[in-house]
C-alpha cells in the first residue's frame, strides 16, 4: 500500500474533500444502510475508474459507503485491489479518508457513526471522518472530546490516534492556519493534544501539496517550520516532515537524511520521517530504482542514511508496516528476515513494539509473534510488552 506523492493527483482528491465537505451533514441518524452488493461494486470500479483514476475512486467509495457502510466499502476497494481493478500505485490512505468523510456525512456526527470506521489504511477513515466533522461543527474542542472520549473507540483507535485525526479536521476547518490550528490543539489534555499536534503538521503538508497551504509557513531553510516554532510543537512537526525534505533535496534519500543531522535533539522524528517512505511503494518509485522486490527497494532506501543512523530508517519502515497491516504481520516478518544479520533482532524488536498498540483489549499478545522465526521471537515478545518506548510512532 502507498501513498502517491503527484501534487496533481492529490489537488484534486483535495478539491473533492472540499466539495464533500462543503454539503449539509445530520447530527444524528440511525446508523442503518440500504444495503451493498459488493461484486458488484468493484465491476462498477473497474468499468468507471479504468484503473487509475483515483478521483473517480473517491467519488464511487463516497457513493459505496452511503449505501453500504464504512466496513462494506472497505471491503469493496480491498476487492479491487486484489482483483486488479485498481492498479494504481498507492497507499490508498486518501481514499480511506473519503470512506470516513461519507461516513460522518451520511450517517451523523456521532461516537457511534465514528466507531464504524475500521483502522485499517493506516486509519484513514477516521482522519476523514473528522476532516468532515469540524468543518461543520462550531466548537471543534468539543466535538473532538465528544468522539475521541466516547468510549466507543477500542483500544487500536488509541486515544493518540482519534485525536491525531483530529488535527486533520482542525487544519481544514482553520484553512490550513498552522498558528491557529495548533492553539486550538493547545486546549486538550497532554496526550491528546500531542495527537492533533500531528495530525496538524500531516494536514500542513498535504495543504501544501495541493495548493491550499498559506504562504510563509515554509521558507529557504529546509528545516522550517520544525526548527522555528515552539519546542514543544518539534517532535511532531519533525515527524511529518519527510516528504518535504525530500522535495527540497531532488528526491534524494541520502540528501534529505544528511539535512536532518541539523535537527540537533530532535534527529530521531526527522529521520523517521524518511524511513516512512522505505516502505511505502509509492514512494519507493520516487526516490529509488524500480529493480527488485517491494523488499528490495525497501533497504535499497535505507542503505542510503548514514550508516550509523540506518536503524531508524529500519524502525519506522516497520512502523509504517504496522500501521497499515496492523495486527497481519506477515510483511513486517518478510521485511525483517531480508536486513543484514547484525540488524536482525532490532528489527523484530521493533516489530513487537509498534505491532503492541493494534491488539484488541483483550488480547494479550501471546499469539502474535508466533510467525517470526524461532531464533528471533523473543525479541518480537520484549518489544510486544515494552510498548511506550518509542510512542507515539510515525504514521503516514
């Protein structure tokens, strides 16, 4: 799965956000749909979006979900993904967000509409969701509070990440006002308002990629906005700042990873940022050679960072596994078996840390490492139970 880093292709997802957003929305209605054929719908997909059309898929998975339900929708662009009647190269996070976008539309601003939303395409569905929800609604914070606190979320919609798409929706209704999206981050608890803080500087940069982002919030200096605004907004500003290192430096991994020895404490989140992308397939055909398997190109990207920095590139390329696969281990397993040997355990390690926060409530985890190799299990089951260490954990 991948995230399409064309600006033309992503303006116009955003101008349909903007359209879909703009239209009245029930506070509440009884969360019951007509009804979805799902075969059916992905024919619909393949004969209407040719394959590649990705606005033409966001505007069918908005139809689908109305008509269906989040769930019934995913299910169907899941479909076409498997059956090739979508080849676009993509992490189709964006088309979770219109998912959760027709779900907040159709079916009300309400923990309960927000807790059909599923996790999966590295929760996209519930960024939509309140991409749509605070576009409409008069006091964000409240509205935030109202989700995020609902109890409705279980515990892989972690608190952290409701409130990460918070920030999104935050963005959006502030008209992409850094300033002004973060203060109102600023009037959440501790945790919660790290969460927005991300999701803000995320919407800052998709913003600027599709045109919307204000003027002066990004300067001659690669680093800006990270290394200007209030240390406690770095972190997570650095975290989301990858993609744009990576356009100042001609999509150039080494280059970009060389800029963030600049970020003095914060060169972790920085770097990060970069290892996202090893394992993102949309990105891999930006910044490295097409040979080779999606693995391949993986640690291709990076061999690029300095050598004594590689592991972070290792951790988040996992942690972006994680993320999107969640509890489905199998990539983050096939992705660590192919570092160098002296990297292996950290790398299963990290596997068990950032696979530790997907589990449901009552699951203990016992299972979970069962398909990485016997000789590097404990170290998937050390990392399962010392989660904390390294959250919260890049997602994008």
């Amino acid at each position: 799965m991948v995230m399409k880093p064309l600006g033309k292709v992503l303006l116009l997802l955003g101008l349909l956000a903007l359209i879909w957003i703009g239209s009245p929305m029930p506070r509440a209605q009884a969360l019951t749909w007509a009804g979805l054929d799902e075969e059916a719908a992905v024919a619909t997909i393949r004969q209407a979006c040719g394959g590649t059309n990705l606005v033409c898929l966001g505007q069918k998975l908005e139809e689908f979900t109305a008509l269906g339900g989040p769930t019934a929708a995913f299910n169907v662009l899941n479909r076409a993904i498997e059956t090739q009647a979508v080849v676009a190269q993509d992490d189709f996070h964006e088309m979770a967000h219109h998912i959760g976008r027709a779900t907040a539309h159709a079916f009300g601003v309400n923990p309960e509409a927000f807790a059909t939303c599923p996790d999966s395409f590295n929760y996209g569905c519930q960024h939509g969701f309140f991409q749509a929800a605070l576009a409409e609604e008069p006091d964000l914070v409240a509205t935030a509070r109202k989700i995020c606190q609902s109890g409705a979320s279980t515990q892989s919609r972690a608190e952290f990440y409701c409130f990460h798409g918070v920030g999104h929706g935050v963005m959006m209704a502030k008209m992409y006002d850094l300033p002004s999206s973060l203060a109102v981050c600023d009037d959440l608890a501790e945790t919660q308002a790290a969460g927005c803080w991300q999701g803000v500087f995320m919407e800052n940069i998709n913003g600027t990629t599709n045109g919307m982002g204000q003027a002066g919030v990004f300067t001659d200096d690669p680093l800006t906005p990270c290394n200007a605004i209030e240390r406690k907004y770095r972190y997570q500003c650095y975290i989301n700042h990858g993609s744009h290192l990576l356009r100042r430096s001609g999509m150039s991994v080494a280059a970009a990873s060389r800029l963030c020895l600049r970020a003095e404490e914060h060169l972790k989140p920085c770097l990060e940022s970069l290892g996202i992308m090893s394992t993102n397939p949309g990105w891999q055909l930006a910044v490295t050679s097409p040979d080779g398997s999606f693995y391949d190109k993986a640690l291709r990207i990076c061999q690029e960072f300095p050598a004594e920095l590689r592991r972070y590139c290792l951790g988040s390329g996992i942690d972006n596994l994680a993320a999107n696969y969640t509890t489905d281990i199998e990539p983050s397993v096939q992705f660590c078996r192919r570092v160098p040997k002296e990297d292996r355990a950290f790398c299963f390690d990290r596997l068990g840390v950032s696979v530790s926060d997907k589990l449901p409530a009552e699951d203990d985890g016992s299972r979970i490492c069962q398909p990485v190799p016997k000789a590097y299990r404990s170290y998937c089951e050390a990392g399962l139970h010392r989660y904390g260490q390294h959250w919260p954990k890049a997602t994008g």
